[in-house]
C-alpha cells in the first residue's frame, strides 16, 4: 500500500454538520438540496441525507484553516436560509428518532447497513475528522500511538453528544460508545510498522471486510492517497471556535510526536488496556473524572492533566502559529460542548438545545 508523502504538520480540516428544520429543530433529510444551492466542491454529502460535510483545503496552520472553514460556513449558511433549515455542530441530535433517517443510497453506505442492520443504521452521528500531514510512512504507526496516549484529552475537549432520542445517556459523547459499534470502527489493532498496517489492510479486503483502505473507521487511521494520519476521536463541534482548541491540539500532539522521533526517541505510547478505559473515561465523564497516564495505572485528575498538557505543547504550538487556538481549550474544559448542552436543556428544552447549537455554528 503506497503512502503519498505530503508537507509535515500541514492539516485539513473536515467537519460534519447536521440539517434541522428551522420550524421543529428536528433533523432534516434534505441535503441534496443543501448541496446543489452551496453549489461549492467542498460541502459535501454523507452517509444520512441529514448530513453535509465542510472540506477545508490544506493548510500550514490552524488559524488558515479556520478561515477556510468560515468562508465554507458562511456559504452553508446563506444557501440553507432560503430553504427553511439550519445547520448544527453536534456529536449527536438531542432529540431525533434515528430510526426515521434516510440513507444516501451509495454502494458504500448501503453495504455498511446490510452488514450491520440496526447498528449501522443507528449512526445518526457526527463527528471532525483532523488530517495531518507525515513526511513518511515509517512515522504512521509511532504517531498514531502518541495520538492514542492523548485520545482523553482530544475526546473530552470535543465531547458534544450527551442525548440520544430526548434522554440524557449519562455520557458525554454518546457518539463515540456508538461508533465503536462497527467492526472496523473505534480504536484500531496494536501496529508494529507500516508494512504491518499494509498487511492488514490487505488481509481485510482479501477477507471481504473491507473494500479499501477508505473502509477502515478507526479512531485513528492512516489515509495513505493524502499522506496523511486522520484523528476521527472528536464529536463534531458546535463553533468554529471549538474546532480551533480541537485541530491546534491535534496538530501539537502530531509534531510533538515527529520531533521525539528527530531525536531518535519513542513518542508517548500507551497499553491497549489504558487507551481502553480512557477512551471510555473520557466518554463517560467528560473532563469531571482522573485519566490514566502510565502503564503502571498513575492517574491525574482530568482538568489538571490538561493544562499540563497545554503547557508541554505551547513551544511547539509557537512554532506551528497556533499558540492562541490551544490555549483557548483551556477556556473549553470547564464547559464542554456536552456541558453547554446539559446546562441548557435544565433551563429550557431539547428544541432550546437545537436552537443554541444554531446560534453557536454562526458565531
């Protein structure tokens, strides 16, 4: 499997949104018609006709990127008003009956369906997809690794889920428990190397588990024709403000790993069992619980383990020009998306939330 060698630290940036009717907040299927008025090669369609997705180009930096992505939000926005729907930024509907979506009809998408019935066709979810350039293949699985050491923290940080079908689930993000569901979702087999990776991407379509490469939904994947890592831990977001705290964060773990292996040392990694249960920590709780940081089972509390994260991550933040956007996560950890949610549907309703999350994607 070849992998196209691209710029180090360059991202892209891909952001799903949900259409809402303006009338009931409940989700809207409608968006071939979105699509064809944005009339823009980079909003696209996914797997439910709910869905439309903002595809940034490949930029050098976070705040490039967020311009990028504002242009495309702008656009979304102006084409959905005239048609009486509105998006949102959110791992999850706060009130939607998932069994009353549509699927766009794709060979790729109704296989997933047929393969997984109601499992997959309960993905009624979004998420932010990060890509990060790597200048070879040989750094994928190291970096990967580091990227799954720090999976609470981009987890938490992004967590906007907490409701599913009106109820509150107790978790944070809701999405990520039900995207994990699939057997080629969630977080990806311990890798040695890119020959190892190669291998098996080989033996899952040999097996008829998968078409391609493009088929793998791990947490963490390689997307070889970009040269690129993809980071797909995250709930979608509600603003662009989130998605810059999110990407900055992403983008400082990505060269934070590539300059240990300048060095000749090995990246933060690890065990399975730990990336486990902060995956599920992080989903559960949120920020209001302690992350394991070591393979003896030390933990930290959250909040604390994050800012000490953020203060190792600022010179490389400095260089990389996205000092601003990482630290604004230190203003996101005490009120998540998820946090927001809660705190309005205590004071209002689920249409409140709907109508927050409209007003935040605009913002």
């Amino acid at each position: 499997m070849d992998f196209t060698l691209s710029e180090r630290a360059t991202l892209g940036v891909e952001w799903e949104l949900a259409l809402v009717d303006r009338a009931s907040g409940d989700l809207a299927g409608r968006a071939g018609e979105v699509i064809a008025a944005v009339n823009e090669p980079r909003c696209v369609g996914e797997f439910l006709t709910n869905t439309v997705e903002l595809v940034t180009e490949v930029h050098r930096n976070v705040p490039g990127a967020i311009a990028d992505l504002r242009t495309l939000r702008d656009k979304l926005a102006a084409a959905c008003d005239p048609l009486g729907v509105a998006a949102i930024g959110a791992g999850t509907h706060p009130f939607s009956d998932w069994h009353v979506q549509t699927l766009v009809p794709e060979d790729r998408y109704l296989r997933v369906v047929e393969r997984s019935r109601d499992w997959g066709r309960q993905l009624s979810i979004w998420g932010l997809h990060v890509h990060i350039g790597l200048p070879s293949s040989d750094v994928v699985v190291p970096v990967m690794n580091a990227v799954l050491a720090n999976l609470p923290w981009l987890l938490a940080l992004s967590s906007s889920s907490p409701f599913w079908g009106g109820v509150d689930t107790q978790f944070a993000s809701h999405r990520s428990m039900l995207f994990q569901q699939l057997p080629t979702g969630g977080i990806p087999p311990q890798l040695r190397d890119w020959d190892d990776i190669s291998d098996t991407v080989d033996a899952m379509v040999r097996s008829g588990t998968i078409l391609d490469a493009k088929e793998l939904r791990w947490d963490v994947r390689p997307a070889p024709r970009f040269g690129t890592i993809e980071v797909r831990i995250a709930d979608s977001a509600p603003s662009l403000f989130d998605i810059g705290a999110g990407a900055a964060l992403t983008q400082c773990i990505v060269e934070e790993a590539l300059r240990a292996l300048d060095r000749g040392e090995e990246p933060m990694h690890l065990p399975d069992w730990v990336v486990q249960e902060n995956k599920f920590r992080a989903s559960r709780w949120g920020f209001d619980t302690n992350f394991i940081v070591s393979a003896d089972g030390r933990e930290e509390a959250a909040r604390g383990s994050f800012a000490r994260r953020i203060d190792e991550l600022l010179e490389i933040a400095r260089d990389l020009g996205c000092e601003g956007e990482l630290v604004s996560g230190l203003v996101i950890v005490d009120s998540t998306p998820a946090d927001r949610q809660r705190a309005t549907m205590r004071s209002g309703s689920a249409v409140g939330v709907v109508d927050t999350l409209r007003a935040e994607f605009l913002r």
